[in-house]
C-alpha cells in the first residue's frame, strides 16, 4: 500500500500503526464506491532488522462523495474496561454539514465507534484526545469538550487564548492547562503599573478541571512570564503533599527554547537548534536516561538530555514522524525516526531506531555479520547476575561463620565468668560434657556443621556429671525476665470479650506453642474458674504495611528471612493451636477470645491472664522438647457498669480519609473475625471496579497505622469488616475479607458480583498464598528428615558403643599370629574363644535393642513432622 500525505503513525505496544484511507480514484467517485480506514501493524523483525506487518483490519467509512479526513490519533483509556487503546477522530464533511466520529481499535484489529457529533464549523484549534476516550478543543477563545459518557458538547465558563497541556492530576481528575488574559487584582490600580509589568501580566496561565469545573492557579506550573513565549508543555511528575501541587514540567517557547520547570521555578534552559518548535515528547532509555523530543514545523527534530547537562545531543532533519517505544523489546524505550524518503513510497522503508547508546538500527545497513545488541546485553547482564549471586552467596557464608565464631567466644567468656565466681565463692564448678554443649550449641548456631561432622568436641572436659548439671541447664533455661510484656489490654467486640498480651521481641522468640487462658479471681464453688477461651497470634510489623496473622513451624534464622520476603504482603492467619514463629520486626501479641455473656452474669468479676508456652535450650530442631512454663501476666477487672458506657468498646470513626480506630482496636477486630481470601481475575477488563467498589458502596476508609487495609463503615451487618486488596497486576489481584461469619461474608460477595464485569472470576483461596505454603512444605519436609536423621544417628551411637565395649573386652585375647596359635592345643581353644566372642559381637550389632520410652518420643516426634507435612499438603491441593 502507497503512502499518502494523511497517513497517521502511532506507536503501541512496541508495534507501529499505520492509519490509512483507501480513497477511490477520480472516475470512481461517480460509481460511489465506499472509502476504507485500514490499518496495517507493523514490528519490528531483530532477525532481517526490518519492519513487517504482523496484522492488518479495515472499516467501512461509507460513499466516496463525502469528504472524509483523518484529524489525529492517540492511545487513551477506555473508562469501561480501564486498558489503554488507540483512539482516531475522523472528520466526513458533506456541504455545510460537518461530522466528527470517534473511533476505538481493539486487539482483533476491529473498529469500534465511540461516538459523534455535529458542527457548524471545522475543528482547527488545540485539538486534544484525552481518557474516556474524550475530546476538547477551542475555538472562538472558549473551550470546548465531549465525552464518550455523556455524547453531548459541552462549553467551559472561561476564555483562553491557547490550550498547552491536557492531563491527569493526582485529586483533580483531567487539567487543561491553558493562557487567558491577566486578570489584574481589584485592590491595584491598573494606571500604576509600568510598561514591563503589564507586559507581564497581559497574560497568565490557569488550569481548569474538567469533571470538577473548578479553576487552578497557574503559578504552580510556570510564573506567569512566561505565558506570552511557551507554546507546550509536557508535565513531568505530578504529586501533591501537604495539599500543595509539586509539578515538574518542560516547556518549549516561540524563541527556540527548552526550559526545565519545578515547582513553578524553571531550573534549566536549552538553546533549540531549529526555529518554530511545536511538540516535546519523553523517552526513559536503557540507561536509565532521561531523554526529551522535540519536534519543528519543518520536519527537524533534536533530542535534549537531562541528566548531565541541559543540552542537545542529537538532531536530524527531514523527518516525517518521531515515535517512542520498545519497539526491540528489551525492556527500555527507543526512538523510532520515520524520514522523507521520495524515492521510496513503501510503509517505514527509511527509519532509525536507536536510544542515543548501544542501539542503533538503521535500514540499508547490512547487519549480516553484526551481533544484536541486545541480545548480548540480556546475556551479559545474566552472567553478571549470576557471578554478583555467587558472591553475595559467599559472603553471606562468611559473615554467618563470623558470628558463630563471636557466639562461641562469648559462652566461652560467661563459662569462665561462672567458674571464676564459683571459685572465689568456693563453691564447685560443674563442667557441662560434650554432648550437652555440643546440643547447646547446635541450638544456638553457635558452631558451623562441619565442626560436627569431624567428630570435635567442646572446650570443657568431658566428666559425666549428668543430674547436677543437666538441672543446672534446666535452671537456666526457664528463667523468665522481669519485664517480658509490653502491654496488657482487652476490648468488648460484639458478645466477645477480647484479651490482648503484647509481648517483647526477645522473650517471644524463645518461645513456642504459645497461648493464653483466663482464670477467674473470685472463689466459686459452683462452677469452674477456668473460662474457655480461644487464643490466637497477631504480629505486627513496624512498617506496619500489613496485619499478620500467622502461625508457622520454627526455622533457622536464613529461612526465616526468606520465607518474610515472600509473606511481606500477605495476610496469614491459620488454627491458633500450633506453634507461631515469624522473624520480623515489632513486638507479638497473644490473644484470647471467649464469651462475654456467661462473664455478665457475675456483674462485676475479675481475671488472672496466664501465658502458657515452651521455652526452648536452642532453636534448631531436634529431638529435646521445650520446658513448659506458665507466666503470669497481670489481671484484668470486667464490670457490667464499664461495658455498659463503652469503656472497653472498639472506636472505629473516620478522619477525613482515614479511619481513627487504635492499634488494640484493629486486634480486637482481627481476632473475632474469619478470614476468606479470594482470587479475582479479569480476561478483558482491569480491576479498577473493586477499588471503587470499597470506597464507593462499601463506605471503606484505611487505617493510619496499616493503610492496605481498609475498615468499611456501611450501615448493617457488613459494618466492621476489614478488608485487602492487592494487585498482582492489572487484571488479577487477591480481596483478603476479615468477617464475624458466613453471612456477612456472602452479603460482601453478592455486592461485590454486581459491580464486577460478567467475565470476571472470583475463586476461593485456601488459607495462605501459594508462594508462602510452598515455602512452608519445603521447611516442613526439611524438619522431617532432620528427625529421622536424628533418630538413626541416636540409634547408630549405641551400636558403635556396644561395638567398642566387645573390643575392649576382646583385648584379653592374644593377638598372636594364626599359624603360631594352631601350633598348640591351648592355641587352638584360645582362636576358639576368639571367634566365639566376635561372632556374638556380631549379632549384638544386628539385634540392636532400644528403650521404651525413647522409642515412644522418637515416634511421636516423627508422627508429628509427618502430620505437619501432610496438613500443608492438603491445602495446597
């Protein structure tokens, strides 16, 4: 297909459209044959470094005696489905009578119109195509939009005399940056101003908000000055904090100027080559360079570079289009240079592709011979990736034996502290043996394994004292320190009554199994003192960008931290029967959960909170159990007079955006609540619908402390629900849903059906992501065969014990050569004997016999690991 001065260019996806109409020829026009918008996506080919089509599409415009144009082309939103597509506005005039249509192309290549309009007059002026898809234009010094949504024209109450930039601004929806006339402050006397003043302030900048229809001052963009020279502008970075504007933004001027804005104060100024710039474009390169394109009225263009010095690094000239995209795929931008080439009518046969570094292709250039580019740098970053792993796996080794060796010295300090005051005390130094500092120090990770496996043994004499000194241990490891809780609390959620422990980081994670019960004061008779409660682990990280709720089997610390950077942004919560153990910042809270009504009956009653849990000698794995300790934590009084005036109730309000509800408060709702995660994927539509869905009709505000989660304050049963949703990408995310019961949670989902496109679907996840329980069976399985192990090398230590006692006793018997023993009769009973003790040996080592009771624990710590594997299993199937 020929080239025609109409055709449009747009980049998209890394692929370039080309719009072109097929319009008939002049003895055609009689007969009224129609007129084709076609259009041909073409890629770019790294192997013949040429560009190919890959697709092509047509729509039917309708009789050839209509005057039909192509206006211009963009990639806006579709607000229905939130994806980004091409848009073309096209142009048929027949008489008087001008039409306007805009059209949408989908991925199947299929036109879709989006809607029209009629005028009086052509659209000539600042034409602009912008999310909805919408278009705005001026003329006559008004303004004037239209959207997909409404279909009508609308006009904008002020007069303007250009349009500069059209965009998205954080809190105010689309922005027209536009001049108008200076409007002079009514408190000044015009006739006081000087000649350079008023040519200051004959005009000013000013931004209209399209869905709010409120004004802007310009001044945050650029001073006022510059209202008379800049011509485009390309907002940079946009953000609000502390409810002022901070915007950076480049601007072109009528005298051959790039200049750099932030803030509302330019920073940088470049001299442009060429005269009458027109538009400037971005361009974010492989080297993390930020580049601008500036493009002329006469077909030149330059590229202006930032992060060195404001300044021009390349121009070209006689260039027919400028478009920017990954048009090689690798990751980064690209420029794609379209020239004026007469000689050759053909579809992007002259065209240079480069990113003012290491790319850089250029057609009729023969690269036989020539490396890709960027097939070299993928392979040489993966290698460095590698060999930088490689190292930091190294180093990382190292720094681990470092501090095992400093943990080393240091029990070695204390033991010798210990005996010095036991010495000067004179009192008797109990050594512990090998077997106990060798259990001590795998506990710690103290030693590296390979001491252990080349049979070393500590630096203590190895003197049998067993009771003494394994009470002594004992002693030790119980103790509790004397500040081990942060904070004691209780909350009333509904007819639950909540009771609340925050403990330190250092005491908790000496513990396992951890759980609270509640004891009743007073001296009843009649029932139980014991009240039945639920417990439950809650930790909080510092950063405090989720709630988790987990419960998770102890691992050695590098698996820990690994197994965090994969649960940072989950919300785990699973039974609270079992061990809780997660290595990351911030204290732990315990809680207990039970039923208030049967407390009220009493009036006014008072509770002991104790904490139940096992304190470990060491953190690896092994077959030694924890001391179980009971720990009393504080009391706590509960009257019907305190309920009754809210005392103890959850005080959840809003804030402006937020929700005010305190950090006990959010625990308190968290441990009455279920958890129900559900994965949401969309084929054709982004997710948008769901976020607006929780602000919008579920009436949800974040907390200040955790703001992932939100707190919904719709009237009804739904009130009190927390909400998370996370966004893997923009077509699939996980609604983590805390309620009190299934009912709530079904009213949740048949509201969030409604709002969510036919498409969608919406799937139940098991307790926990798919990532972490992976990460949970593979730690599992890995203390399963640690207590397999364990249990064979215990076994294996008592035959080689029996084995080393037969040779001790055989040592009686002469070793004395065969032949010399068979010489004589007393020779012979001597081999006799012998052979005799050797092949009872032998079947000692093959009749290994064990205790009872140690067998009895061994099977019990490998039913235990078993059941643990199989239960993370279960879920993940």
């Amino acid at each position: 297909m020929l080239l025609s001065e109409q055709d449009q260019f747009l980049s998209y996806n890394g692929e370039v459209l080309v719009f072109q109409l097929s319009k008939p020829k002049q003895a055609e026009k009689a007969d009224g044959k129609t007129i084709n918008l076609c259009v041909r996506r073409m890629a770019f080919n790294r192997d013949t470094k040429l560009f190919v089509q890959k697709s092509s599409g047509v729509f039917n415009m309708g009789a050839s005696h209509s005057e039909i144009e192509m206006i211009c082309c963009s990639c806006t939103t579709d607000s229905r489905t939130g994806i980004i597509l091409p848009c073309i506005l096209m142009k048929k005039k027949k008489r008087n009578n001008v039409k306007y249509f805009l059209l949408l192309l989908h991925s199947s290549n299929q036109f879709e119109p989006s809607f029209y309009f009629r005028l009086d007059y052509e659209l000539k002026e600042d034409i602009r195509l912008f999310a909805g898809p919408s278009l705005l234009w001026r003329h006559a010094n008004k303004l004037f939009y239209i959207s997909s949504d409404t279909c009508v024209v609308q006009s904008a109450p002020v007069q303007l005399s250009s349009v500069v930039w059209t965009g998205e601004i954080v809190g105010e929806g689309t922005v027209v940056l536009g001049v108008r006339p200076a409007c002079l402050p009514e408190t000044e006397d015009p006739d006081g101003f000087s000649v350079s003043d008023r040519a200051i302030w004959g005009s000013e900048f000013f931004g209209y908000t399209i869905q709010t229809q409120k004004t802007l001052t310009g001044s945050c963009f650029m001073p006022h000055a510059y209202s008379r020279v800049v011509s485009s502008v390309y907002v940079c970075k946009c953000e609000r904090l502390k409810q002022q504007l901070r915007i950076s933004l480049v601007a072109i001027t009528h005298k051959n100027q790039l200049i750099w804005f932030q803030n509302g104060a330019p920073k940088g100024v470049c001299e442009l080559p060429y005269e009458k710039p027109c538009s400037v474009k971005p361009a974010l390169t492989s080297s993390n360079s930020l580049l601008f394109v500036v493009s002329f009225d006469s077909g030149n263009s330059c590229v202006v570079q930032r992060r060195d010095s404001f300044q021009v690094v390349s121009k070209w000239q006689k260039v027919k289009c400028v478009l920017v995209d990954d048009f090689i795929s690798s990751g980064s931008e690209q420029l794609l240079l379209l020239f004026d080439d007469d000689s050759n009518t053909d579809v992007l046969s002259t065209f240079k592709i480069t990113d003012l570094g290491e790319v850089n292709y250029a057609s009729g250039i023969n690269y036989k011979h020539d490396v890709p580019a960027a097939e070299g740098l993928q392979e040489n970053g993966l290698l460095t990736v590698r060999a930088l792993e490689t190292r930091l796996q190294a180093g990382w080794t190292s720094v681990r034996e470092l501090q095992q060796h400093l943990g080393l010295q240091k029990r070695v300090i204390l033991e010798s502290c210990r005996a010095l005051i036991d010495l000067v005390e004179e009192r008797t130094h109990i050594l512990p043996n090998s077997k106990e500092v060798k259990l001590q120090e795998m506990g710690r990770s103290f030693l590296p394994s390979y001491l252990y496996r080349e049979g070393l043994v500590s630096l203590w004499d190895d003197v049998e004292n067993a009771p003494d000194s394994l009470s002594k241990v004992t002693s030790l490891t119980s103790e509790v320190p004397e500040h081990f809780t942060e904070e004691l609390w209780q909350r009333v959620v509904g007819d639950s009554l909540v009771v609340g422990v925050k403990l330190t980081e250092s005491f908790y994670l000496s513990l396992s199994d951890v759980s609270l019960s509640l004891v009743m004061d007073q001296d009843f008779s009649s029932i139980s003192p014991i009240i039945k409660c639920q417990s439950k682990i809650i930790k909080l990280n510092k950063a405090f960008s989720t709630l988790a709720v987990s419960s998770s089997q102890i691992e050695p610390p590098p698996k820990k931290m690994k197994l965090d950077l994969q649960s940072k942004n989950d919300l785990k919560k699973e039974f609270p029967k079992r061990s809780s153990r997660s290595q990351l910042d911030g204290a732990k809270t315990v809680t207990a959960v039970t039923n208030l009504s049967p407390l009220l009956a009493f009036h006014r009653v008072c509770c002991i909170v104790l904490l139940h849990a096992s304190k470990h000698n060491h953190e690896n794995d092994s077959l030694q159990q924890g001391k179980k300790i009971t720990v009393f934590c504080g009391k706590i009084l509960l009257s019907l007079e305190d309920i009754s005036n809210g005392r103890y109730s959850v005080k959840m309000l809003r804030d402006n955006t937020y929700c005010t509800g305190s950090m006990e408060d959010i625990l308190a709702v968290l441990a009455v609540s279920v958890r129900f995660s559900f994965q949401i994927v969309s084929c054709d539509c982004t997710l948008t619908p769901v976020n607006s869905w929780l602000l919008g009709e579920m009436e949800c505000t974040p907390f200040k402390e955790c703001q992932d989660n939100v707190f919904c304050h719709k009237a009804g049963n739904v009130h009190g629900t927390i909400f998370n949703w996370a966004l893997k990408n923009p077509f699939e995310g996980v609604l983590t849903i805390f309620c009190r019961n299934l009912t709530v949670l079904f009213q949740c989902l048949h509201s969030l059906t409604r709002v969510l496109p036919p498409s969608c679907s919406v799937k139940l996840l098991r307790s926990g992501s798919k990532g972490v329980l992976t990460e949970q069976l593979a730690l599992a399985l890995e203390k399963e065969m640690l207590t397999l192990k364990n249990s064979l090398l215990r076994k294996e230590t008592k035959a080689e014990n029996s084995l080393t006692w037969g040779k001790e006793s055989g040592n009686k018997i002469s070793n004395a050569p065969l032949g010399s023993l068979l010489d004589t009769e007393e020779g012979i009973q001597q081999f006799r004997k012998k052979f005799q003790n050797e092949r009872e040996e032998s079947v000692r080592s093959m009749n290994q016999t064990m205790n009872g009771a140690l067998y009895q624990k061994m099977a019990l710590k490998i039913a235990e690991a078993q059941l643990r594997s199989d239960m993370i299993v279960w879920r993940l199937a």
